[in-house]
C-alpha cells in the first residue's frame, strides 16, 4: 500500500516544523538540511529550485527539493534535477520516499520532463538502493564532488510502474 502524501508549499506558517525535520546523524553526509536547502535555493536562483514540504495529514514528514526545467550548463545538471530528498529519521521505511518520488513524477510528466536526473554520495548506507529499487540507474557519469549520476525515464513506455 503506498503512503498517502500531500506536498505543500513552504511558508513562514510551517517553515520552522520544515526545517526541524533532521535525518538519522549517520546519513547526515548523504544530504543537507532543510536549512541549507533553503540557503542553497536562494543563492543559486540559475538552479531553477523548486521545493516542498512533504505532508501525511498535518505532520510534516519529509521535504524535496528539485531543480525545475533549468538550462543545463557545466555544473549545473538538467532539466529536471532531483537535489535534495529527505524523509524524517522516524518516518522513515514506511513508503515516504517512494510516495513522493510518485508524486514529483507525476508532476514531472505533466511539465512534459522525459527524465529525471539525480546523484547521490557513495558509501555504506547512501540512498543508492533506494533509488535502484526506484528505477533509477547510473549514466556513468561522476559529478564534480565525486557523486554517482543517476538518471530516470519518465516516457511512459520507460517503466512498468507508471
Ligand atoms: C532515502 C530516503 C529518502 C528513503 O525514504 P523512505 O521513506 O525511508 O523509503 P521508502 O520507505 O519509500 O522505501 C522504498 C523502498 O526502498 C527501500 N529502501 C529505502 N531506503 C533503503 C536503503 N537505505 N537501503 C536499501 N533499501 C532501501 C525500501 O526498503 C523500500 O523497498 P520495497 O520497494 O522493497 O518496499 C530516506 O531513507 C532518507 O531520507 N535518507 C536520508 C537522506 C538521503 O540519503 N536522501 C537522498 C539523498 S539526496
């Protein structure tokens, strides 16, 4: 059964239960805060972010944060950009994740994205199988700060689950 999610624009209302959200501090090398997205999203304004806070019911529970149809250039990756995904350390292994990679899919695909590309920090306990698991596979490429690329179909015929 999938989880049920709602994505929810950040505002001042719930921006301090966003950025509460903490992982497990042995992913902490995986990915950033919340804090540090929101800083990262307002310094680099070329990397089209667009971000949500993930929802089950009231109780926040995750947040993503994608790159959103920008123009890919040398450091930059693109269109479509998975940049952070974070689900609560207590949420965790319950379909969160799954649920709003669903969710940003869908929404990708109605914004006519054909793929969705991500990276990840190699290591023992990195999201790699998660993300497998999810469909994603490598293109081979290694980013600049040494993180595996990944990539996602999004035409229809790609994957058995859409
Ligand atoms: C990666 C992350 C987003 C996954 O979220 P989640 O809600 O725990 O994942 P789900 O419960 O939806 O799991 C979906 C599937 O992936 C599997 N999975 C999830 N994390 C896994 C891991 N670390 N290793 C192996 N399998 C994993 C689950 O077992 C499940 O498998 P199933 O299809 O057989 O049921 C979450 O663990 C997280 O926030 N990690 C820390 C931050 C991070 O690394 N983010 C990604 C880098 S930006």
């Amino acid at each position: 059964m999938s989880a049920q999610i709602r994505l929810v624009e950040v505002t001042d209302a719930n921006r301090d239960a966003v950025v509460a959200l903490r992982v497990d501090p042995a992913q902490e090398r995986f990915v950033a805060s919340v804090e540090k997205s929101f800083l990262d999203a307002a310094e680099n304004p070329s990397a089209h972010p667009w971000f949500r806070a993930v929802y089950d019911g009231d109780v926040p529970v995750g947040f993503v944060m994608l790159s959103w149809n920008l123009v890919p250039e040398p450091g930059l990756r693109g269109p479509y950009f998975l940049w952070r995904l974070l689900v609560g350390a207590g949420f965790q292994g319950r379909g969160y994740g799954r649920a709003i990679l669903d969710e940003v899919v869908a929404l990708l695909r109605a914004d006519g994205a054909v793929e969705l590309l991500t990276s990840y920090v190699p290591g023992d306990g990195s999201p790699e199988p998660f993300y497998r698991r999810y469909g994603f596979t490598p293109t081979g490429e290694t980013d600049e700060d040494g993180e595996i690329v990944l990539r996602l179909p999004l035409a229809r015929d790609d994957r058995g689950q859409g």
